[in-house]
C-alpha cells in the first residue's frame, strides 16, 4: 500500500535535500488537475551555478517539457517559500490554476510582499493564491538552514 503525501509534504521533504546539498531549503511540487504529480525539485543554484535554478522555475521548466506546452493552465504549484518577482512572472507566464505556498517572505517575496507582482495592471495572469500552507515546519527549515550559515 503505498502512502499518500500532499503535495506540501513532497515539497517540504525536496526543500529538505535541497538543504542536505546546502542549497537554500526551498522546494516545489507541480500537480495536474487530478493531483498527479507532474515535477518536483528543490533549489539548485549553488549545483547548477545558474542564478535562476530557483526550485519554481525548475519545476514549471519540466512541467512544459513534460507536458509539451509552456501554459500549464490546469496545473497548481506548492512552494514552500513565497516565490520571488523572478518565479511569480514565471508562474503568470505559465498561467498556473492555482499557487500554494509556505512560508511568507518579507523581504524577498514578490507574492503578498514587495512589488506584488499578482496585483499590477500589467500582469496578465492571476491564479488562485493560499499562502500560509505548513508556514511553521518551512519556517523552521529556513531558519535552521541559516542559522548554520552564520
């Protein structure tokens, strides 16, 4: 029997290996409409010496190969860490159906902090939002994360 893990769990635990290889623990899960899951990555900046391997872009840049279109609009996304200006207009781009995310970031998070990317007339695409998903347990995560870079 196999056991099933929303896909905040699955996020949280590739946050978790993203920081066992000392990258900044975040992670993402892309699911399809059926809750499937379609990719899954943790960050990967420091691995892939590559400023935009943020776990989102890496998981909607699967998801379109995967899928075979850059418009993943019956797809959601689960992060644990509210996305950046860089992965929030990769996550209009992509007109996503839904965001999920963890922790809210007050001074990098582009989602309910910063430019509010969602909320701009010039942005095309808005989908559903629901932060504050496991924000403790990603919370915790990040700030252990950097209290042993200190």
């Amino acid at each position: 029997m196999t056991e099933h893990r929303s896909p905040m769990a699955l996020a949280l635990t590739e946050a978790e290996a993203a920081a066992a290889k000392g990258e900044v623990p975040v992670g993402a899960v892309l699911v399809d409409a059926e809750g499937r899951v379609v990719a899954a990555s943790g960050n990967r900046v420091e691995a892939d010496r590559d400023p935009t391997a943020h776990a989102e872009m890496l998981v909607l840049r699967a998801a379109a190969a995967r899928l075979g279109t850059p418009r993943l609009s019956e797809c959601d996304l689960y992060v644990t860490l509210e996305p950046c200006a860089m992965c929030s207009g990769a996550v209009a781009l992509a007109r996503l159906r839904r965001l999920y995310f963890g922790a809210y970031d007050p001074k990098g998070g582009a989602v309910e902090h910063g430019p509010r990317l969602f909320e701009q007339p010039t942005t095309h695409h808005r989908p559903e939002i629901y932060g504050g998903i496991e924000e403790r347990r990603a919370g915790e995560l990040l700030r252990g994360f950097f209290q042993t870079q200190r």
